[in-house]
C-alpha cells in the first residue's frame, strides 16, 4: 500500500484524534474563518474609503470580483445538473432581471 494511502487502523492516534477534532469542530472553524474574512473586507473597505474611492465605485468592484470568483465554480460543480437553456426559460430570467 502507498503512504499517503494508510487506512484508518494504520494511522498513528495523535492523527486520528486530530482528525477527529477537526470533524467535530468543523462547522465552528468556518464561522470563525468567515468572521475574519469579513472583519478583513471591512478594514479595506475603510481603507478605500478613506482615500477617497467613490462607494459605487466599490460595489462595481466587489460585484465584479464576486462574478469572477464564483463563476468557475458554479460552471465547473453545476455543469451537469443546469437545465437545457429553452425560449421559457431565457424568457423568465430575462423578465426576472429586468424587474431585479
């Protein structure tokens, strides 16, 4: 068997018992990554602010870096399960766009 594939009985109990830490304490570890992510964005955004950026200027930015961020993974992870793109169906998210 290879060594980075060790089956669970032959990994070592420090390992194990960190694994299982993490697993337990997961949920808990994200909140608190997302909590500094937004603390982050919060002092750039001051920052920016505070030199002299325009605030639409900002959200154009953050939206467009939130475009470019998602769109591989919503193309990559949902390429499969999107529906086919029908008249109806470009229809109503045309209509829901215009409307917001």
């Amino acid at each position: 068997m290879d060594k980075d594939m060790t089956s669970p009985s032959e990994t070592t109990a420090p390992e194990a018992c960190a694994f299982r830490v993490f697993r337990r304490f997961k949920l808990h570890l994200l909140m608190i990554l997302i909590q500094m992510s937004y603390t982050a964005l919060y002092f750039i955004t001051e920052a920016a602010f505070n030199s002299g950026l325009n605030p639409h200027v900002y959200v154009t930015y953050r939206h467009i870096v939130g475009g470019v961020v998602m769109f591989p993974v919503a193309y990559f992870l949902e390429r499969k399960v999107r529906p086919k793109m029908t008249l109806s169906i470009f229809l109503e998210i045309s209509l829901l766009s215009f409307i917001g």
